[in-house]
C-alpha cells in the first residue's frame, strides 16, 4: 500500500470515529452537539433562509454554514475529495466494496452503464426536493429519510420518522453493499451539490499518455467508473480525488495529479 | 506520483481547522422579531442565555411563550448559542420580569412543565 493511501485510509478512520463519537455521546445521555451540528449540508440547505430573511432555518448554526463555506473552497481546490477523504458515509459504503470483493470474494455489481447514466441525476432531484420543503417548511424536513442522520443518531435523533427512517437506512445499507457506492453516485444531495464546483476542481488527477502503459489498472481502481486510462486530466465531477488510479498504477511517471 | 498528492490531504487539514474557527467568526440570528414595531422610546437590551432554546422552532416557541409581556420590543434569537437578545422599554419592564416570564411553566396534560431555563443575563 502506497503512502498517500495509508494516509487517506488514516484520514477516513479519524473522521468516522469522530463522527461515532458523537454518536456514542447522544446515545449515552451527553450534553453535546449531535451530528447535525457539524453536517456541512446543513450549511448548504441554510443559504437560502439567509438571503431571503437572514436566519437559519431549523436547529442550523453558524458551524454548519462555516463548514459548508470550508468545503466549497476545498472542491474548488481539490474537487470533490471531501466524499474520499472525510465523509463517513463513504468510508463505510467503501467499506462494503471492500467486503464483497476481498471477503466475500464475490464481484462488484454495478448498474448497467445506460440505467446508470439516467439513475445519476435521481441527486438532483433529491437536493431540489430538500430546498423545496426545507424552505417551504422552515424545518430540515429530510432528517427524518437522512440516511446519514439516522445512522450517526443511533436512531434516537430528533425529527425522525418511527420506522419510516430505519427503512430508508437499511435500504441504502442494502443498496449500496450490494451495487458499488449507489448511495453516493445516485442519491447524496452533497454530492448534487459539489459537482458543478467539481468541474472547476484546480487539483485533478492526470494520465502521462506517452508513459502510459495502456494496463487498465487504473480503470479497474477506481470506484466512480471513470475510465481514467482514456483521459488525460480527469475533470469529470465525480471524481473524488481518492487516488486509488494514482496509487494503483506501476508504470513510473505515468500517473500524478497536477492542475 | 510526486509530492503533489500531498496536497489534498494538506488541504483538508487546513480547511478543516478553517471550518471549525471560521464559526466563532460568524453570528447570525435564527429567529428575528418585532413585537412592538412603532415604538420609538429608549430601550435596554438584555442578552440571555437560555436553556431550551437551540433552533428556529424552540426560539418561535419562547417568542411566543413571552409575547404578552409588556414592553417588549424585539427579539433576536441565535440557537446554535441558545442566545436571545430581547429589547425592551426599560420604564415597563425589568429584567427579572423577563426572567420570570421566560422560566413560566406551561400547562400540559401531564402538568405545568417549564420549557426554559435563564442561565445567565447581561443587560446593558
């Protein structure tokens, strides 16, 4: 294992045990922000309330609006690797390719390419959806079928739906361990979010075509699909910069990140 | 591959630490009202802290649950800080009046339950 893998990997297990913790400590009884405090969504879903009558909507504060702003410059500059890097939901959903194919030995399903290129704009519709009621209700009406809230609330958060919000989770639990990363590539509103700043992404990953030699691993790396092996920079906004291409890669030069 | 990838973890990093400082920089409110809107007079502000206001439907809860008193003239409510400025017409009202106001139990089909707590006053 690559050194920058070994990193990120170290990346992933601080921001999912400090998610947990917070998990652990709402469980518990603690007197402490919930995961709701630190979700950068919520900064995202709050813009609007501010412009139109400059307060947040719901339980939003300024630490939701503060991260929002901090991962907007961090596409900007790194694409989307926020998504590799640091969610937790990804880290667990990689989790689960990393237990069909290495533990269970079985192959990766993945959605037929044609079923795939229409299923990805579902998170658009999501991410309009959750503007549309959230504004219109003053309340983060989509806590209740947040996946994420409901997993990292142990299923005491409050707003959620009775049964309802368990369904919904184990749906996308279901979903995403047995076709690869589903949650990610056809429902996370902050994925819907980041991709047109994606596009302008400073940092991305680029193939040394003459170098290249023309092996395929990098194609075979990557979680998101991309057939990196037939570009030369990856701008493609979903990628999340989680350089398994990079690191997977044994031709020397043909592979690095650049702007 | 060349130092280059280093970047994007140095970048989280930073950004992480920014996102986390940046909060304490900002304050905006998550319920702003006017209960008196005409009035003119010279006010006083009390900034509360109170226990059991943390988001816009707690903060609307407490506008609410104070509305009649006389002599208030604005709220500014801030959740994620469960503080509440109030501005009022001092030759009316006092702060203890808010305070007691703010602590009344509701009536509840389980009995009077108090929803909010005063942790803490300034006034100025």
């Amino acid at each position: 294992m690559t050194p920058i893998r070994i990193v990120r990997k170290a990346f992933q297990v601080f921001f999912l045990a400090a998610t947990v913790s917070l998990t652990v400590k709402l469980l518990a009884g603690v007197r402490a922000p919930t995961v709701e405090y630190y979700c950068p969504m919520g900064g995202v879903v709050s813009l609007w309330g501010l412009v139109r009558k400059q307060q947040f909507i719901c339980a939003l504060s300024e630490m939701n609006l503060s991260l929002a702003l901090a991962l907007f410059a961090g596409v900007l500059l790194t694409k989307k690797s926020f998504c590799s890097w640091v969610c937790p939901l990804g880290t667990i959903f990689e989790g689960f390719s990393w237990t069909r194919s290495k533990v269970m030995r079985r192959e990766v399903l993945r959605v037929p390419d044609k079923a795939d290129a229409v299923l990805k704009y579902v998170k658009y519709a999501v991410l309009v959806a959750i503007f549309l009621l959230s504004y219109r209700a003053s309340e983060l009406v989509f806590r209740g079928y947040d996946p994420f809230y409901t997993l990292f609330t142990g299923g005491k958060g409050h707003g959620l739906i009775p049964t309802v919000s368990l369904v919904v989770l184990g749906v996308v639990l279901v979903g995403t361990f047995v076709f690869e990363m589903a949650w990610c590539r056809y429902l996370c509103p902050l994925g819907a979010v980041m991709d047109p700043l994606s596009k302008l992404g400073l940092l991305k990953v680029k193939r040394n075509g003459p170098a290249c030699s023309d092996c395929g691993a990098c194609d075979r790396a990557c979680l998101q699909r991309i057939p990196v092996s037939r570009l030369g920079k990856v701008t493609r906004v979903d990628c999340t910069n989680c350089l398994a291409c990079v690191s997977r890669c044994k031709t020397p030069g043909a592979m690095d990140v650049g702007v | 591959m060349t130092w280059k990838v280093w970047i994007i973890p140095v970048v989280i990093v930073a950004l992480s630490f920014a996102g986390l400082l940046g909060a304490k920089q900002i304050s905006l409110p998550t319920l702003t009202y006017m209960f008196d809107k005409e009035f003119r007079g010279e006010t006083a502000t009390a900034k509360l802290t109170v226990d059991g206001v943390r988001c816009y439907g707690t903060a609307n809860a407490l506008r609410e649950h104070i509305a009649s008193l006389p002599g208030l003239v604005s709220m500014v409510a801030y959740g994620g800080r469960h503080r509440v400025d109030l501005q009022y017409d001092p030759r009316r009202l006092m702060p203890e009046q808010i305070t007691e106001s703010i602590e009344r139990p509701v009536s509840t089909p389980q009995g009077p339950v108090a929803f909010f707590k005063v942790v803490s006053v300034d006034v100025n």
